[in-house]
C-alpha cells in the first residue's frame, strides 16, 4: 500500500507542476487553484508514504519517476523537445530509480 501511496504522490506532482506552467506566474485560477490541491495532495500522500519507507528512497523514487513523468507531459502538452544528452540523462535517472527499486535493502519492499 505504500507505493500506492507514493505512487499517488507522484502523480498529484506531476498534475501540480504541469499546472504551474499553465497558471503563467499564478494569474490564471484554475490552473493556480489546480497547482495549490495537487502540491497539497502530493506533500499529504507522501507523508503518508514516509511511515515505512527511509525517506530518502522515497524521495529518489519520487523525484526519479517525477523527471519522467514531468518531460513527458512537457512534451505532450507544451510540445517542448529534448536533446540527446537531456534523454540520456533522464533515461540514466530512471536507471537509478530502477536499481534502487530492485538491489536495494531498504527500499522497504
């Protein structure tokens, strides 16, 4: 149930800073509004998450899977491309989540 919980996190972040893109420095309401709920959802699921998970594994998970996740809806919605280098990176990051995921003693399986 934990990483249902992290899982949630991630994804009510991804909501949230996809909106911040589209709430142009917090002048358009729903976008603003959507921004506010989702970072709140995301902090509430996380902590949740932080009961038996370290928090650092947590966090390597959230921001791993978040960079994903964020670059992907940066390209769907906003048709922003990356580079080589910047996929390259991010395919190493997600590597890292992966390792900890499937190596790791404390990532709290």
């Amino acid at each position: 149930m934990n990483y249902a919980y992290l899982f949630a996190a991630i994804i009510c972040e991804v909501i949230a800073t996809s909106a911040l893109k589209a709430s142009e420095g917090f002048s358009r309401l729903w976008p603003s509004a959507l921004v506010i709920v989702g970072y709140g959802l995301a902090f509430y699921f996380l902590s949740l998450t932080l009961r038996t998970i370290p928090v650092g594994i947590a966090y390597a998970v959230w921001s791993g899977i978040g960079i994903v996740l964020i670059a992907l809806a940066g390209w769907v919605l906003y048709r922003q491309s990356l580079d080589l280098p910047a996929i390259l990176g991010i395919g190493l990051i997600l590597t890292g989540v992966l390792v900890i995921n499937l190596f790791s003693r404390t990532a709290g399986h």
